[in-house]
C-alpha cells in the first residue's frame, strides 16, 4: 500500500496519540532541519522521524535514518528546546511504517 508522507505522518501520529502521548507540532522547521512530529510524553518531550519503505530492497525504514540526518535531527531539536521556558527531559524516537501497514515504534532511536 503506497502512502504519501503526509499519510504516513498522520498514520504515526495517531498511533502515537493513541499511545497517550499529546501532538505538539508537526513538521517543525527552522533553517537546521525539520522534524516530522514532536510529542509530549508525561514531562518528556518525543522528536519523532517518521520513516516508510514499500520493501527490504534498499534497506528498511531504520536503515534510512543516516548518521548525517540524525545530526541534522538533533542540531534542529536543539534550536527547538533553545526556544521553550525550561528544559524539559527529551528523547528521539522513530516510527517505521511498511507496505504492509506494519508499524514499528522505536523508542529512544538514537539511545546508545
């Protein structure tokens, strides 16, 4: 099933809602970057990358999140926490879709 990335993004947002967890902006840009979904998580906040792939050809959805994109990811969350009142605990999380409809949440992506 071929979705468009605005698609996707509301299949992984409501997901995540559905999970609990509260909408704060959806695709956020600044001249850094662009996160796909950023979420509160009880006093975290959750920077989504949302991700599809139709099949395992070129390697799955996680395989796309590049070292250079996560960079990109981070240095825009940054710009985005710089603006609000406290710094509150964050985390980056990924949500893979495939053509199957599979979602796949991946909490703490870039977690070591």
């Amino acid at each position: 099933m071929a979705r468009s990335g605005t698609e996707a993004e509301d299949l992984a947002a409501a997901y995540l809602q559905g999970k609990g967890m509260v909408l704060k902006a959806r695709n956020y840009a600044c001249r850094l970057g662009e996160i796909d979904l950023i979420l509160q998580e009880d006093a975290t906040i959750v920077f989504v990358e949302v991700r599809q792939r139709r099949h395992r050809g070129f390697g799955g959805a996680a395989e796309s999140i590049t070292a250079e994109k996560r960079a990109k990811l981070i240095a825009t969350a940054r710009y985005y926490l710089s603006r609000q009142r406290s710094l509150p605990p964050c985390r980056f999380d990924a949500v893979l879709l495939d053509g199957a409809g599979r979602i796949e949440w991946i909490r703490d992506a870039f977690g070591e």
